[in-house]
C-alpha cells in the first residue's frame, strides 16, 4: 500500500483560524488493510471528511470503531490509533482550537479528547458542505469549497479577541515554552481566571496545552533532526525541556512510544505537523 500526504496553507483572511487544509490518499489493493496510523495530539482541533465513503475504523477502549464519514475532532490529549483499507481518501481542516467557538459557536472543551459526526455537531449547512465533498478526489477543490464555507462563517465572527485567544496565540508563539505565571502577567489576568477559560472553552488547563503544543515542536523538530543533524540532546535543549529524560517522558506519554521509533515506524505517523522547515506549505 502507498500513502500520499499532503498540506496547504490557508487564505490570509483564515489564517486566524485555519492552520492548514491536508489531503491523504490510502491506495491499496481490494481489502489490504493500511498500517495502522497514530494521529498525534498537536493542539489543534479538526474537521475530517472521508471523501469517497470509505470505511475507517478508530480504537477506542479496546475496540475498533467505525469513524464517521465527516466529523469533529476536539484537542486530543493521547495518541490516536485508526486504520483503513483498499483505496481511502481522506481531506482535513486544521483549525486553531479557540476557533471552534468563533466560527461555530461551540467551545472545544465538548470535544475534548472526542470526536462527533458533523451531523450531530452543527446539522443542515455543515452536513450540505459534506454531502458536496463526497465523491470528489481533487484536492485544490476541496480546499476551495472549505474556504468559501469557513469565510462565510468568518463574516459572523465578533472582532473583539478575549485574554484565551492571545494566551493560546502567545503559548503557540513561544512553541510551548512560556510558563503559566509569565502568560498571566502578560494578560493581566488572574491563574485561576486563566485556568477557568481553559478549561470551559479548551477542555483542557493552560499547563496541559502548553505541554502539548511543546511536544508538537519537538516532534517537528524530530522529523527533520537527520536532515539537520539533530540529536536528541539538540532537541531537547531547543524545545525548553530540563533534561533528555524529560524530553522522552513527555514524548512517551503523547505518542505511546519512544522517538526513535519516528524512524523505523515512520509510516504509522498520521499527519506530519509540517511540510519542511526550510519550505513554505503547499498554496493555491
């Protein structure tokens, strides 16, 4: 089985609020049942169409699933496992987590570590976004029709920013590495203030989500550490970790397992969090 992956920056205007559109292609024959994937927790929340129909199962409390053909994803605090099998096409939306209650009206924190059919989740006009994508195996497409929905939705969106958009800004701007304490001065408001809005708008504590959006650094970094001549005492030293102990602590828990394995399992790694570092992602 080959598998394809791909990523495409949004438009300036969604920029805001999309991280990135991306695009994978399982091609295999009849019933040949893919590697199965770990999609990683990376801070981020997640629309996710199916776009030929094809089955694709997600394990969840000891049992294989069967995933939806559109749904949400919230901001995952473990490792995912899922499979397919065949010919599966698979298109995303990477959104910024704070997103989910500007565009849609409904905080992450209902996702949590979760995910919901998209006829659950917002009913008749996300569910005609779906209906349409169904069938069509052209990328730039499929990233054309999600644009047209999301600015629409931007048009609703309230310009006033609250004190968790500029914390979850400035948490992915320092890559995970500013303390709690230093974000609350900044913001001027209160820990306890800011681990509340967390936690009923994210799901998640401050703490929590800088820890992950941290170890999505270092697995960025990871990815291209041959190509750069990095070494794990390089990454650890760059991503703010105490000690190489700590790097791998961390890395264990997110992912289930121990960074070298990125290497000798690379095609089990759902979703590399990034094309290239010396490249800009794909744009239409």
């Amino acid at each position: 089985m080959t598998i394809t992956y791909k990523e495409f920056r949004p438009s300036a205007a969604l920029q805001p609020y999309v991280d990135n559109y991306w695009f994978q292609v399982f091609n295999g024959d009849g019933n040949e049942e893919s590697p199965i994937q770990k999609c990683l927790p990376l801070g981020a929340a997640q629309i996710i169409f199916h776009t030929n129909r094809h089955d694709c199962y997600a394990f969840f409390d000891g049992d294989w699933r069967k995933l939806p053909d559109a749904f949400f994803v919230g901001i995952y605090k473990d490792a995912v496992r899922w499979k397919t099998s065949g010919y599966s096409v698979c298109f995303g939306i990477t959104l910024k987590p704070e997103s989910l209650m500007h565009l849609f009206k409904i905080p992450a924190s209902t996702l949590f570590n979760n995910y919901i059919d998209i006829d659950s989740f917002l009913g008749h006009k996300m569910n005609s976004l779906s209906e349409r994508m169904f069938g069509i195996e052209d990328p730039l497409l499929l990233m054309q029709m999600s644009e047209n929905f999301l600015l629409q939705r931007v048009k609703s969106v309230n310009a006033e920013r609250s004190y968790l958009d500029e914390a979850a800004k400035m948490i992915r701007q320092s890559k995970g590495t500013i303390s709690i304490e230093n974000l609350s001065r900044n913001l001027y408001v209160s820990e306890r203030q800011l681990q509340r809005m967390f936690k009923d708008t994210l799901g998640t504590s401050p703490k929590t989500y800088t820890r992950i959006i941290r170890f999505r650094t270092a697995y960025e970094y990871l990815q291209h550490a041959e190509k750069e001549n990095l070494s794990l005492i390089d990454i650890t030293y760059n991503c703010g970790y105490a000690d190489q102990a700590h790097f791998i602590r961390d890395f264990k828990e997110f992912t289930g397992t121990v960074p070298t394995n990125v290497f000798e399992k690379e095609t089990e790694f759902y979703q590399l969090s990034t094309v290239n570092y010396n490249e800009p992602l794909m744009a239409y």
